[in-house]
C-alpha cells in the first residue's frame, strides 16, 4: 500500500508539473476529456496540430486501446468496412454482386472476397497463427495490442456516434474482437499472393468428365500468363520512393531519410498519422496502416525508416499432375492426394445463402479463372495451386514493432533478422550516427535458381527467368522449397540471402530491383525471385537515381534539401523526350498530323508549348498537361523497344534508353490525338496544370503538383481523368504519407510530415482536408515530438479515455 500511494503521488506531481507547462491560451482554453467508468484499459491522446494524436500508455494493451479508439475516432467508416470484409460479411450487407473497394484484396465482387475470407476464418487460419509461440506466431506485446486495439475501437463506437455519411446508422457498423483486428493483418500480408488471387481461388472448380475424344483443356500460354501477372502487378495501385544518405553525405555527419510511399487515397490502405509512447519502453511516430495498431513507417530519437514495394515475387504457382480418373486427386511421386475441398456458404442480402466449394492442396489453393483472366485452365489432366507463404506470416507486427524501438540501423536490420515478417517490401532506413541501409528482407518463397532449372514444369521454364514467377513440377517430392538453416518460417529465405546495401552516401529505391540501390555499389548474386539485375530500370528510378546521387555528391545536406527532392516534381520522360518531340512536332508538313481516325490536324500551337515547357509537373508548369496526355497516347502506340533511337545499355542504366524515336509510325498520330482531346475538352494547350490537375475538397478547388508513373515524377500521382469536367479532376493513388527525418544531437529528431489526403475521411471531419490543402500548396507539417514540443501546441486537446 506504502508503495501504491508513493506512485500516486508521483503521478500526481507529474500530471501539475505537465499542466504548469501547458502554454497560458491552452490552460485558459477547455480541454475536452473523456471520463468513463473507472477501471479496465485506458491511455491519454494529446491531440496536436492537423489532428496527429499522441498517444501515451502505460502498457502495450493500453497504447492498442488509445490506438483503436483514436483510429476509430479518424477512420470509424472505412475500418468497419474493411471488418466487413474480413469477416466474409459483405453479401450479407452489400448484396453479392457490388464490387468491393480492392482495399484488402482483389475480388471483383463480395461473394467472391465473402467465399475468401470466411473461408479462411472457418478454417481457423489466423487462429492458428495466433497461437503459434514467437517467433513464429506473434509476440505478447503484439497479442496485447491487438487485444487493445478492439477494445479502444469498440470503446470509442458504444461512446459516440458517427457523423461520417459513409456509415451513419448503418448496421455493419459493429464491435469487433481481437481476431477481426488480426484477420485485418492477415489481409494485409496475403495481398501480394492469396489476396491477389481471390477470384481464381473462389471461381476454380474441377472440369466435368469430357465427351469421348473431346480436348481436356486448352494447353496455357507463358506469355499470356506473363501479362496477365504483370497487370494485375500494375493494377495493384502501389508503389513508393524512399532514400537514405549516410552522414558523409550531410551537413552534420548524421543520416537523413526521405519516404515517399505511394498508396491508394481512399479504402482500408490508406495512412494515419499518429506517436505512440510507453515511457522508457517505446517512443516512435508515424504512419499505421489503417487497422494497424503499430507503426507502419516512421521515425523515433535514433532511427528513421520507410517501405518500397519490392519486385520479389511472394508466392509461386506448382503445376498439378491429376488422376486420370478423378480431378480433384493429384499425383507426388506416383501417390495419390486427394484435394481438400472447402465448402463456404455466404449469407446473402434480400435472398437465401450462396454455398461455393473451394480445393486446397499441400502447395495451397487450386487456382483457375472464371473469366479468363488468368490463363490456367484446370483440365482433366492438370492443375494449378497457389502457394503463398505469407498466408502463415503474422510476424509483420513485431517487426515493425521491432523498428520503433530501434536504436540505429543495425536494429533495424536485427528485427527484420529476428521476425522475418515483411511480405511485400524494401526497406530503407538512416540513423542519427550516420548510417545508411537498404535491404530487400522481404517472406519469399524458397525458390532458388537452382530449384528452378531443376523443378520447372513447362510454363515455369518460361515465366522464371522473364518474371520471377515459378512453376514447380508439383509431382516430385524432391521439387519442395526446402528450408535455409537461419529462417523463421519453413519454405522461405533465410537473411543471409536478402539484397542488403550499408551505409552507402545512399540507398535509394523507387520500386526496381535491389540492383541499382546505389549506382556506384550494384547489388548482384540474388535468386531471380527477388527480382532482375541489368535490365532497364522505370524512368521514376532513372529520374531518382540522377537526383539523389547528384545529392550525395554534392553533400553538406539537410532535412530542407529532401523537402525540396519531394516537390522537386521533375518530369524524367520530359527531360529525355520533349525536346525531340518539339523539334519534330516543328517539322512536320504544314503544322498538321493524322490522328487516330485519320483526320488531319493542325498540331502547330503543340510545338511552342513542349519547346517552352520547363520539363516539371508544377502546378504552374505550362506545357506538362499536353506532354502527360501526348505521352500516354504514345505508350498505348508504340512499343518500348521502338520509342527510343538509343537503346538499354548495362553499362549506363541511369541514361540509357535515351532520344525519342520520332520517326516510329505512331510519333505523329499521338500528337495530333492528344491536341484534338485537350481542344475537345475545351483545354487551352498551354494551360497550367494545376488548373487541369485539381480536387475539390470542402468546395475548395485545390491544384495538385505530381505526375504519373509512366512519367517518371518522384512525387508520383495517378490522377482520375475526367475531361468533361475540367481534366483531372480526382486521385486514385500516389503521394501518401511523406517524411523527411533528420537529427541535430538535440535528442528531437528535426521532422516534416505530410499526410497528402489528410487524417480523416469523415467529410465532416476539420481534419478530412487540412493537409490535403498543405499538399497543393507544398507545404509541410512540423510534427511534435518531444514533450516540451507537444505540451507547447496552440491546438493541443487531451483527452482521458478509459474502456468501460
């Protein structure tokens, strides 16, 4: 008791001392707090400029609590949504046939991503991984979280109600448990792979016996496989730019990093700002992934890192060899294996329950698409199953987890060594004693080149070497991944083996392979799973290559100068091809070129425009919204391999491909399409791009800098095309969470953030477009770290919540 009343009082003194420090308008102004019952979990939010919440706990259930009732706070629609989802309810509210929102995975419809997810809850999937012991299951402090994490959400849902119109009053609105929350991190971990593949998971059934002397099947093409994989890649909506610069290459000999990642701006992959404190055991801030009661990329006192989606393929397919007699029987070693058949019945909105049967085998789930998608057909003969080894991986939590208490980049790497749970990225990372890091230590499967020259079936032979994507002979049993001596997890790489580049002047990636990480140290000798060494990099590498390196030659650098690469906004196809396009657009006979209908048009007023243009996609650059249109019609008409008269060159990857092709057949008639476009909608050749490239926002009209990927911009966006109401009048995905992270020795790391679709996407929310405003205008946030910091805001609220 001597030593409870002791500990009060030390609280009490802390909690006067904090309030004497509360700035005078803070302690004149009320604070609104929450008081409910006493008793359960509970944590202090101190809520700070743009609505970034700092929440203070004494335990890791309390900081999930704190974390789940401010997320809910923030984001009540879009996370039920996704609760929804992973429960396999959608039909049930939504009917079976509306499309999802391709936040947690790509079904086309909710009887599809339905079939998936209860599927995979009534098999006991996440169950089991959660009662696996660490490492290969997740930690306590995880579980803890978790744990927390619904009781804040469900905390926060019986205390209020939503004015947000995405969810008022709606029933699927609902508490949820500590595995809804983990269902949401298995989701998440699978998308590359199962997640990917729901439809060809849920659509695939065996074939009825053929008419005597009918084909069994239509053989798959390697080629159409490729594309296919490769959309679906593009389709995936994202992507990210990160860089690191040790401290030779900067001003106080301490390490800067830059993340850029580039996300969907609406749905359940969408970025929360938060810091997240239990005193002497954690201190980071950042961004969660909605859902996520950790940060996902960040920065604390030491250490700064961020993620890039990586090129390594996370799943494999194995080719089925089936029973003559019976297809859903298949052959290892001349022994038969019979399929598990996994019947799902889904409750269905204004109608009776929809029962689909779903086979799984020892490599994972048979896959074949319904609509033809996919080209692999399941004949009488022959199958194809799908294994993802993230579908055994919760270990994405604790790595993270890891990182927020890390010291220095060799921390950083520690956790990745220790858990292993990274499915779908890079990751780049700097620290305040000057160190640099990129590792690709990503959950892939275990295929080495030499499995696969030695286990390929036919199409594998095919697809290995031109994409990564393996295709195991599934009929020998010597063709199992087999497992490294150091990894966590049977069937995947161990460390030792991951593309990992130290304290290089810098480490940069833009979503290519680990090769060119830095131009000067290429990284070599990794199974091609990971991805290609000495091919053409993306023009958003080759552009980001050219700058940071000219950074980190230059050296002497500050958090200003990564502030400045962020809006930089360099066209990389436009330094490379506008002038070409100028000078031949000049040439051309009259003025006038053929589009795509064969009509002749006066492309003359084109010319001065790409000439003059100043190559950047500025919301004031005159000249880009012509080029981005130009260019895109250009990618649709002409191959790659014919677009440039100087071709891919090993020996120079930054600037090879180089010098448009102006004399390929399709140079003119995308000119002359995308002048008749613009002038069809009304859209003066010269305009400003801002003026075309905008949101709206609270009635606001609000100019967006950035461009596309085929582009190459750094600040990538991918805006939604909308001619007939001004140009590009939306954005599908981009520039998501920033931050620019450097150290001063002060013990506060010197921070600016930007959360480009800002915090909330409650319409009704003042925080549903306060950074989105700061985003068109290239401005930053200042976040507050450090208590002194904090405890000095003009907006600081603090609010007491308690589970009750």
């Amino acid at each position: 008791m001597r030593h409870r009343v002791r500990r009060l009082a030390v609280a009490a003194v802390a909690l006067l001392t904090a309030s004497a420090a509360l700035p005078a308008a803070a302690a004149e102004r009320p604070s609104r707090e929450e008081h409910p019952a006493h008793g359960g979990l509970s944590a202090v939010i101190r809520y700070t400029e743009y609505g970034i919440p700092h929440i203070r706990a004494k335990s890791y259930a309390d900081l999930g609590f704190g974390t789940g009732w401010a997320q809910a706070a923030d984001q009540l629609c879009v996370l039920a949504d996704g609760f929804v989802t992973v429960r396999g309810e959608r039909s049930r509210f939504f009917g079976p046939t509306a499309a999802t929102d391709g936040s947690l995975s790509s079904a086309r419809d909710n009887l599809s991503s339905d079939l998936y997810f209860r599927g995979v809850r009534e098999a006991g999937t996440v169950q089991k991984l959660l009662a696996e012991p660490a490492p290969l299951g997740p930690s306590r402090q995880v579980k803890d979280l978790m744990r927390g994490y619904a009781a804040g959400y469900d905390t926060w849902l019986r205390q209020h109600r939503t004015t947000d119109p995405a969810c008022k009053g709606a029933a699927w609105v609902r508490p949820v448990t500590t595995l809804d929350v983990a269902a949401r991190f298995y989701a998440l971990a699978v998308i590359g792979g199962q997640g990917g593949a729901v439809d060809d998971i849920t659509g695939a059934q065996p074939p009825t016996a053929p008419a005597r002397g009918t084909r069994t099947g239509t053989a798959p093409d390697a080629q159409a496989l490729i594309r296919a994989m490769r959309k679906r890649a593009a389709d995936a909506d994202m992507g990210s730019n990160a860089v690191a610069f040790a401290g030779g290459s900067t001003a106080n000999g301490r390490g800067l990093l830059l993340g850029n990642p580039h996300y969907p701006w609406q749905g359940g992959r969408r970025f929360w700002q938060v810091q997240q404190t239990i005193p002497g055991e954690l201190d980071v801030a950042g961004a969660s992934l909605l859902g996520s009661p950790t940060v996902s990329i960040g920065y604390n006192s030491h250490v700064a890192w961020s993620h890039t989606v990586s090129t390594g393929v996370p799943f494999n397919l194995t080719q089925l060899t089936l029973d003559p007699a019976d297809p859903t029987v298949y052959l290892v070693d001349g022994k038969p294996e019979r399929m598990t058949r996994r019947t799902v019945t889904v409750p269905v909105k204004d109608g009776p329950p929809l029962t689909r049967s779903q086979w799984w085998t020892r490599y994972g789930p048979v896959v074949a698409s319904a609509d033809g998608d996919l080209p692999l057909p399941w004949t009488a003969t022959t199958a194809f199953a799908l294994n993802d080894p993230n579908a055994a991986n919760m270990r994405f939590a604790d790595t993270s987890l890891g990182f927020g208490t890390a010291r220095n980049t060799a921390d950083v790497l520690a956790s990745l060594t220790r858990h292993q749970g990274l499915p779908w990225v890079n990751t780049v990372a700097a620290d305040s004693w000057g160190h640099s890091l990129f590792t690709q230590s990503q959950v892939l499967p275990r295929i080495t080149d030499d499995l696969a020259a030695r286990c390929s079936a036919g199409l594998g032979r095919a697809t290995y070497p031109a994409a990564g994507l393996a295709v195991l002979d599934g009929s020998r049993g010597a063709c199992a991944l087999g497992r490294d001596a150091d990894a966590v997890q049977p069937g995947t790489f161990g460390p030792a083996r991951m593309p990992t580049l130290k304290d290089a002047p810098y480490a940069e990636n833009s979503n290519d392979s680990a090769w060119l990480a830095n131009a000067d140290r290429p990284l070599t000798g990794y199974e091609r799973i990971f991805g290609t060494v000495g091919t053409a990099r993306s023009p958003r590498t080759r552009g980001a290559i050219d700058a940071v390196a000219a950074m980190a030659g230059r050296g002497g650098l500050t958090v200003r100068d990564l502030q400045t690469q962020q809006f930089a906004n360099r066209v990389t196809v436009g330094a490379l091809a506008a002038g070409d396009a100028a000078r031949a657009c000049a040439a051309l006979a009259g003025g006038v070129a053929r589009n795509k209908d064969g009509t002749e048009v006066d492309v003359s007023g084109a010319c001065p425009v790409l000439a003059s243009w100043d190559r950047t996609a500025d919301t004031g650059s005159r000249g880009a919204l012509l080029f981005d249109r130009f260019w895109r019609r250009i990618g649709a008409l002409v191959p790659n391999a014919q677009r440039w008269k100087v071709p891919f060159s090993a020996a120079d990857p930054v600037h090879t491909p180089n010098t448009l092709n102006t004399d390929a057949p399709g140079f003119a008639t995308a000119l002359a399409d995308a002048v008749t476009e613009l002038r069809a909608a009304g859209i003066p050749l010269d305009s400003p791009l801002g003026e075309h490239q905008f949101l709206v926002r609270k009635g606001q009209r609000m100019p967006v800098p950035g461009g596309t990927e085929a582009l190459g911009v750094w600040n990538k966006i991918e805006p939604v095309w909308d001619p007939a109401h001004g140009g590009y009048t939306d954005v599908a995905f981009g520039s998501s969470h920033i931050q620019a992270v450097g150290w001063d020795g002060s013990g506060c790391p010197v921070a600016r953030t930007l959360l480009t679709y800002s915090q909330s996407s409650n319409p009704n929310s003042p925080h549903s477009s306060d950074q989105t405003r700061l985003f068109s205008q290239e401005r930053w946030v200042t976040p507050r770290f450090c208590e002194k910091d904090i405890l000095s805001s003009p907006a600081l609220r603090i609010l007491h919540v308690r589970e009750r």
